[in-house]
DNA sequence: TTGCGTTGCGTACAATTGTACGCATATCAT
DNA sequence: ATGATATGCGTACAATTGTACGCAACGCAA
C-alpha cells in the first residue's frame, strides 16, 4: 500500500498552526495562520479536511463547531519532510543543509550557543559508538529507519 | 516584477544533477538521476524544459544534442527553498531546523568536527550583531563573505 | 541502404494543490 | 422575531506537477 502521503506546502502549513494552538476550530487556525499570510476562510478549511483526509488530523463536532486535533507529531512529519528536501537537494546528506543554515546568516548569536551545547551532547553521546547506535540525550526516540 | 517561481520537488531533483555534472544532456541527468530514482528519460526532458521555462537554466543545440547549463547558483535556489520550508514549517526561525537535523543523527562524528568549526567562525564574525555591543573574542578570523 | 536506437520537440493527461463559491443552518444582537 | 454573521459541507475549477506518448529527424552498425 501506498505509504502516507506527503503533505503539500500549504498543508504543513496549517498542521503547524494545529501543532501550535492544540486542538482547534477553523477559526482559530484561520486567524492564527492569517495574521501572517494572506489566506481565506475556506482554504484553511479545506487544507484541515484534506489534513484529515490523509490522516494527519482528527475532528470531531463539538455542538455546532468542528475541532480540529492534530494526530500525528510534528517530529515525524517534519522528519519525512526534510528527509525527502534532504534527499532531493543534497542526496541525502544533512550536513550541506546544516551548513547552508549556519552560514547564510540565519542563526543569530544567541543560538550559537546553544548550538554548541547540541554538538556537545552529541559528540560525547557517539564517543566510541557503531555507526548507526547513535542515542540523543534527552529524547527518547527510535532510530532512524530505511523507509519505502 | 514577479518574483521566481519555486522549483517543484522533482525539478529540483534535476537542477541538482545539473549543478552536480555542470553542462549537460538530456541523457547524462538522466543517467544521474536514474541512478537513484526511478524516472523516465522523457520525463527528465520535461523537466529540462520547465528549468529553462522558469529560468533556472539555459540551453543551446551543440549539433543535434540540446545542452543544458544551469543559469542559477545553487546557493540562491537552496536559500530560497529551505528558507520557504523554514517559514512554513517553523514561522521563520531556522533553528528548529537546525536542532531537528542535528539531534535526528543525520550528522556523523566526522561532521560534528566540521560543525564545530564553523560555528566558531560564525561566532567571531558575529559579534557585532547589534549596535553598541562590539565584544570581539576570537583571533582574526576569516570574514564571512556577504554573499547573496 | 536499411534498420535500429537516440534525441528533440510538441502535446497530452491524470493527480495534486491552491483557492474559493454557495447554500443550508445555527447563533447572536437588537 | 429578524436580520446580520459565522460555520459546516459539498463542490468547483484553474494552476502546477508528475509522467509520458508519438513522431520526425538523425547517426551508426550491418
């Protein structure tokens, strides 16, 4: 079976919002998403039915009102959506990613540190390690694995 | 003016193997990107055109074969694409991108040394971030070329 | 010279994406 | 009550994207 499709530009971009604001009418992820850019009513509404649609979402009616609640996390999807700009731009590799983020300006100074605090904490958790048993400090996730 | 249009997913793909190979045929794209996807030749014609169409390369007939070059650097196209996803994806900030790709164990040891590196040039160029605030730390660093 | 494979080029077409209309209700302020 | 407003829901439709067919011309091997 086809593996769960890949939400469009515009879809992510409502899933966030319901990321942001938790569970949520249409309303409030319209106004959230509005104050930035320019978008209708109807469009917020029907980028959240196809969210649902392809599973990414939830509803459910509450009295005359739906309630949008986001069903995946965004870590997964934000994973399955770098990993496949990843792909595409640089062949899989992150670090020309990386590289490209740090250098063309869009970390400011304050980050740097915490930055650093990241390679830290993942130097000293792959000291001595195989490739691929690589653990993150802090969250407790499940490594990465060959999809398709 | 209007603003350049976005590559699509698949054509990125193929700006990427003519980045990658430089002036090119149909057939050598098609031989890269074949390589790791599936794709037919004619779809990669396709999408030689459309790169052309949008702007992003350019052609001329070498006897009965058509070259494409690339028209764009790749830095400008992968700004402007990350930089869409970031907005979409993290309201602007690139950061959460960063500490995703860092803490998602796509970043080898090897790597982590070359991160290491360029955040204490990124450091030492930054620092005078805001006015007023001149607080040089590091020996002379090569400067950051503002590029665009 | 006769094919056969290759490429250019025009064209096609289904799927997806972005955007939204319109109607039937439901609700609220007067 | 009544009209203004908001929302759900079905539906629509143009633009973009992904994918490819088919033909004509070209060049190489037999």
């Amino acid at each position: 079976m086809k593996k769960s499709q890949a939400l469009s530009k515009g879809e992510l971009e409502i899933a966030r919002a319901l990321w942001d604001i938790g569970p949520a009418t249409v309303r409030q992820i319209y106004d959230q998403t509005s104050a930035t850019r320019d978008i209708d009513f109807a469009t917020v509404q029907t980028y959240l039915r196809r969210l649902e649609l392809k599973g990414y979402a939830s509803s459910k009616l509450a009295g005359r009102l739906r309630i949008y609640s986001a069903k995946t996390k965004p870590q997964a999807v934000i994973r399955d959506t770098v990993d496949d700009l990843v792909q595409r731009l640089f062949g899989g590799s992150a670090m020309p990613l990386v590289r490209h983020l740090i250098e063309d300006g869009d970390i400011s100074r304050q980050e740097i540190a915490e930055l650093r605090k990241l390679i830290d904490d993942l130097e000293s958790s792959k000291t001595d390690d195989f490739p691929g048993a690589a653990k993150v400090s802090g969250g407790g996730k499940s490594p990465k694995e060959p999809k398709s």
